[in-house]
C-alpha cells in the first residue's frame, strides 16, 4: 500500500497571504491573540487517534514565540521543517533576505527540536520561474527537499508547466532539492490543485479521495496540505477580509477535523522524511 505523505504549515490566522493583504503587517501581528493551541490540539488528537505522524513545517516566527510547541511535536515523533521566518513570499524577497530567512528559521527550528531540518516550504508557494534562484538558496542552505512548487494556475501562484510528481529540481547555479509538489488532478485537460487546504474542505471527500487513488497509480505518493487555523472555526474575524478572500478562508472550517480524520482511516500516511528514498528523482532544469 502505497504511503502518502501528511503535512501542515503551522502559522496564526492573522500570518496568512490573504490577512497580509487586507493590511494586516506583520508589525501589527503582536495585538493578535496566539490560536495556534486550538488548531495544533485539534490536529494533535486526531492524528492520535489515527495513530499517524506527519510534517509541520513550522514558521520562524511562531518558532520563536511558541517553541513549546516545536518541542512537544518533535517529542511526538513528527518531522519539523521550516516555513520560512516571517511569511513572506519569496517572491517578494530579495535573494539575500530570502537566504537569511532560510538559514536562520533552519537553525532555529534544529535548536529546539534537536533534529536535522530536512524540508522547506515557502509561504503560499511562492517559488517559481522568477525566483528559480531560490532552489540554489535552498541548496545551499543544506535542504534536503522542498514543497513549494505548485504545478497549477492560480491568482497568487503557480508553476503550470512544472511536473506533477517528484523530482530533483535543479537552480540556475546547479543547486538542486527533491521538489514535492502538492497534490493535484487532471480534470477535463486543466490541473487542478488537490492538495489540501481551501481545496479539501470545499470538494467532497470522495473527489479528494479519487485524486489520491489516482496518484498512487502513478507511483507519486500524494502530498497534502492543510494548516491549524483551519481546525479553528472560532477564531476571530480578520478586519478587511471580505468577498472571495474571506471565503476562501473560512469555507468548510467546522467539519474539517472529522473530514481529515475520515481520510486519514481510508489512506495510509506518514512524515515527508520517511518517503524521499522511494520518490521520483528525475532531474529538470527549473531555468528553463
Ligand atoms: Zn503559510
């Protein structure tokens, strides 16, 4: 059976791309109230229940704030990985400021974990063609593997000709990482994304669970995402968040816990660390 890989990235509600939009900055971050032990306790039982360990790839900045929680889901036997410092998309990053922040949210996340940071995912998946200077960066920075490449079209991000699979992905400068992109689904010629989040809590469960039958098919385990605030369906209205992006955000959040914890008995699932040996590791030039 083929084992499928489970992550989240952990950030607060208020960190979101969506929140950063309607003007909430991160200066602004320290009058909001931490929800994140709402989000995490809810994820936590669930994957206790389903005895199943994942991926947190968590942000610096929550790091720094609640490295208790850094601890107790490395003592939990879950992976830690980096979501970057201060979720900022890469894209709006120069190549040095980028560096830093995949350097230090590194160092920081191995200091309090006491294990090797293997993975990085950017915030809202922000690494494309523009940007391929970031899979050098990551390179450099002793990653191992990267989540960040989303192989669809999308308003905020998207790489639509980049493999829907695994696969070793080389920088302008010969840097390369395992690239793992989020799961997604071939519909009527387009790829649609498939990986979680907004996605999983608007389509049916039997959809999502036919995108990851389909995948294992293929021999690319299904990589799934989804974050705390969307196991949160009490928290706090953002101020200036309306239309699309207050839907987008707020769609399916009270029956999302039960909806994972269905997935999680129908599927086998596991930490990204566990799966790198068996993944595709065909090279593709990300220059080009
Ligand atoms: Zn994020």
């Amino acid at each position: 059976m083929t084992t499928h890989m489970l992550t989240f990235d952990v950030e607060e509600f208020y960190q979101v791309e969506a929140a950063r939009r309607a003007g909430v900055s991160p200066q602004m971050w320290a009058v909001y109230d931490s929800r994140l032990d709402v989000g995490l306790d809810s994820i936590c039982e669930l994957l206790d229940a389903a005895d199943v360990r994942a991926t947190f790839f968590i942000l610096g900045e929550v790091a720094r704030r609640r490295g208790d929680w850094v601890k107790r889901l490395a003592a939990a036997g879950h992976e830690i990985a980096s979501h970057g410092m201060t979720h900022t998309m890469l894209t709006q990053l120069s190549p040095e400021a980028a560096a830093a922040e995949l350097r230090d949210s590194k160092a920081l996340l191995e200091e309090l974990s006491g294990e090797a940071v293997l993975g990085f995912r950017a915030p809202t998946f922000s690494i494309n063609h523009t940007n391929a200077w970031a899979i050098d960066a990551l390179a450099d920075a002793g990653y191992a593997y990267d989540s960040s490449i989303f192989p669809v079209r999308h308003d905020r991000y998207g790489v639509p000709d980049a493999p829907r699979g695994a696969f070793r992905c080389v920088g302008p400068e010969g840097g390369a990482v395992l690239e793992i992109p989020p799961l997604t689904r071939r519909v009527c010629g387009m790829t649609m994304p498939m990986g979680g989040g907004g996605y999983f809590r608007l389509v049916p469960l039997w959809w999502f669970a036919s995108a990851i039958k389909a995948a294992a098919r293929r021999n690319d385990p299904a990589m799934l995402y989804f974050h705390p605030w969307e196991f949160d369906a009490d928290q706090p209205e953002l101020p200036g968040l309306s239309g699309l992006r207050r839907w987008r955000h707020r769609v399916g959040l009270a029956k999302n816990a039960k909806k994972l914890l269905k997935l999680l008995t129908k599927f086998s699932f596991g930490p990204v660390r566990d799966q790198l040996d068996g993944l595709k590791q065909t090279d593709v030039d990300f220059t080009l």
